[in-house]
C-alpha cells in the first residue's frame, strides 16, 4: 500500500483534517481494524470512494499545489511519458 493523502473529518464535526494513509491507518489500527478490513479501505479510498469507519469519514485528497508534510502523486501529460519512452 503506497502513502495517499487523505482528508478525514471526525463525524459529527464540521472541520476536516488534511492526513495522509500512513497516519491515519496506524490510528485505525489503535481502533481495532485488522489488516483485510485495512486493505479494504485503503483500496475503497484509493477507488475514490468516500469511507466512513470508527467515527471517521475519510476520502482520498486531491491536492492542487503540494502541501507540507503530505504525499501526492505527480502526473505526467502524454507528451511526458512520450518522452520517457523515447529516452
């Protein structure tokens, strides 16, 4: 599982924190997520689904400029990867 960022909102709540996978798996661990139900969220999350489990509603972020402290994937237009190929 690679490290995706997260948005998650505690429910009930109005505010959302940005996060990213690997924080907020080990804080579903502490709440008692084995490592198939992980795996199932993460790979709902990463389907950009929106996952409601333990008290948390998580989607997957798309950030528009990088943030500190978080992850994301860079994308590359086809002229790019055309590039890539040809190197």
């Amino acid at each position: 599982m690679k490290n995706i960022p997260i948005l998650a909102q505690i429910e009930g709540q109005d505010s959302k924190v940005n996060t990213d996978w690997l924080a907020i798996m080990a804080t579903l661990k502490k709440r008692g997520l084995e490592t198939d139900e992980l795996e199932v969220v993460y790979f709902e999350l990463h389907a950009g689904m929106r996952v409601t489990t333990r008290g948390l509603s998580l989607a997957k972020a798309i950030p528009e400029s990088p943030q500190a402290g978080l992850l994301y994937e860079p994308k590359f237009s086809a002229r790019d990867y055309a590039g890539m190929l040809s190197a």
